[in-house]
C-alpha cells in the first residue's frame, strides 16, 4: 500500500489515484494449497495454471500502468480495495461520498484510475465523487467483465493521454442515493441496488411506493426488486426488457424479481421506468430479515420489519465516468 494516503482533511494528493483489485490466485492462495480446493478446480475446468496466468496478466497490466505515470513524470498513489476498508475501520478517515462525508478520495489531476474490471470500478465509485473523474482499465479482458471500463491494456496510450490531457472529457452520471429510516449509511450506486429477503428461498415482503405528482403504492411479495441508474440499465436489470439508457439520462428502472399473484391480487408496478427529477421510491420492509446490497453483494446492509429504504436518482449524485 502507498505512503500517500489521498483523503480527509491532511490529505497528501498524489497527481492520480490508483486502484486495483486483487486476483482470485491472490484471494484463494491459501485455500489452493489444499487438496480439496485442487479437486474443486479440476472439476470447474481450472487449473492452478489459468489462476496464475490471468495473475500475471493482471500484474502485467498494472505494472504497464505504472511505467506509463514514470514515464509521464506523474506521481501516483496505489491502493486495493481491502486497503480502504482497513483504513477505515482502523479510523484513517476514509468514507463513503455523499452528501454527509463530500470529501472521498483525492488527487491533483482529479483522476481515479480502476485496474480490474466492473467490480473493482463500482466499489471504487463509492469513494469517489465531486469534481473527481474515474475511469476503469479493465486488466484481463479474457477472463474479467469490463463494460464499464474505458481503458484496455492492448489500447492504453492514446486513450490515456487524451484522459490526462483533458481532451477526452468524461460523461456527468445519475447514481441512485439509497437512504433508511433507522439512518444507516450507503454509499451512491452507479450500477444497481437490490432489495429483498436476506436468504434467495424466502420470500420478500413490502409496500413499494411510487413518489411523484401520481402517487402509487401496493403491497408486494416476490423474490425482490432491483433499481438501476442508466448506467447500470444494461446489467441485471436488462433481463426484464426495459432497455438500455443512455448513461447521461435522467430516468431510473425498477423491476421487481418474480412477483407473486394471488387470488384477485395482481400486481402491477413490477417494471418502470421512472423520472429520476420528480419520482422517488419508498420500499417499506415487512420481512425480519431484509437486505439491501448497492452494486453488488459487497456494500450490504439489514433493513428489519418496519423499516423504511428510500431511492432517489439526485442531480448532487452524479459522478464523472470515461466510458467508451
């Protein structure tokens, strides 16, 4: 981890910050040594060698990277994502962005660099925000989702100087600002936000409600519901046939996961496209055990009965992404 640590209020700004996800021969190392977990691999059609390769092709891209900032003369700061979380809970300051914490992470050319894939750049987002741009390099295009990832290592160069330059200017995206009622922090989403029963087989009880000049409320119980940004109208949410918005709308999504209908009862507000300036959404939890998880299983908390989760799609919420 770097020395220059680019946040809260003695922030030491490097020119770019940069981020990198660990690979799955770095998480599963020690689980690798076993012959069970040998076993397992074998069977999914892995190897101990396609972990090591997609590795070094990951450490190869990074290392690209950071010959690209020596070269440039740029100064850089290098972080994984394990690296916030510990600062974080050791009291180093950094937090989620939002309107409560606007200070997130830092740099002299404003620029936050992701090298991994769509994960590595969502979880990233969340620190990220004000006059800061971020842009991900998808490292290991073979075996890692990038559609979100402006940069690749086969064509870095010429994207990368217009980034630097500024000639090449970034797209203002909407994210959803998830708030609850028992004031429990979360971070913008960039990509989705799923709500439902904490375990996949149960079924998720709640009162969605539509805000906006023609309110509308039901009851609901299905296997959930997702909300996306226009940037994440292509992800999971794509399958329920909403289509595809352009990442600079104004517009959000919901679709609500299998609902079930019952006698009379069917519901209707299970796939809209909502006005992000005059709609809100207001989920009232009737379940125990309720969870919301904002761009991935990762970013997670509990909503028990009564609570209350409202979702938002606010102009302060946008971020500066490079797209392709």
């Amino acid at each position: 981890m770097s020395s220059i640590v680019p946040w809260g209020p003695q922030a030491h700004c490097p020119d770019v910050v940069i981020v990198q996800k660990k690979t799955a021969l770095e998480r599963y190392a020690t689980e690798l040594k076993t012959e069970p977990a040998r076993s397992f691999l074998l069977k999914d059609g892995q190897t101990d060698d396609s972990l090591r390769r997609a590795h070094d092709l990951h450490r190869k891209t990074v290392d690209s990277l950071l010959d690209r900032m020596n070269d440039r003369g740029l100064s850089y700061s290098l972080y994984t994502l394990d690296d916030f979380t510990e600062h974080t809970q050791a009291g180093g300051g950094l937090g989620y962005f939002n309107m409560s914490n606007q200070q997130g992470i830092q740099s002299h050319l404003r620029l936050v660099i992701c090298v991994g894939g769509d994960g590595t750049l969502l979880r990233t987002s969340h620190y990220v925000g004000g006059s800061m741009q971020i842009v991900g390099l998808n490292s290991v295009p073979q075996h890692s989702v990038g559609h979100l990832c402006a940069l690749t290592p086969s064509d870095l160069d010429d994207p990368l100087d217009q980034i630097l330059s500024g000639r090449t200017k970034p797209h203002r995206v909407r994210r959803l600002q998830a708030r609850t009622t028992s004031g429990q922090q979360l971070p913008y989403a960039l990509n989705d936000i799923f709500f439902g029963h904490q375990h996949p087989a149960s079924a998720s009880r709640y009162t969605l409600t539509i805000e906006g000049p023609q309110r509308r409320s039901e009851k609901q119980v299905s296997s959930g519901l997702w909300l996306a940004t226009p940037a994440g109208s292509t992800a999971a949410i794509h399958s329920y046939g909403l289509g595809t918005l352009d990442a600079g709308a104004e517009q959000f999504l919901l679709a609500v996961r299998e609902p079930y209908a019952h006698g009379s009862h069917h519901p209707q507000l299970t796939s809209c496209i909502l006005d992000g300036n005059t709609e809100s959404v207001t989920l009232f939890s009737r379940m125990r055990h309720g969870i919301v998880c904002v761009d991935g299983p990762v970013t997670a908390c509990v909503l028990g009965f009564g609570e209350a989760l409202e979702v938002s799609l606010p102009e302060e919420g946008r971020i500066a992404l490079f797209l392709n």
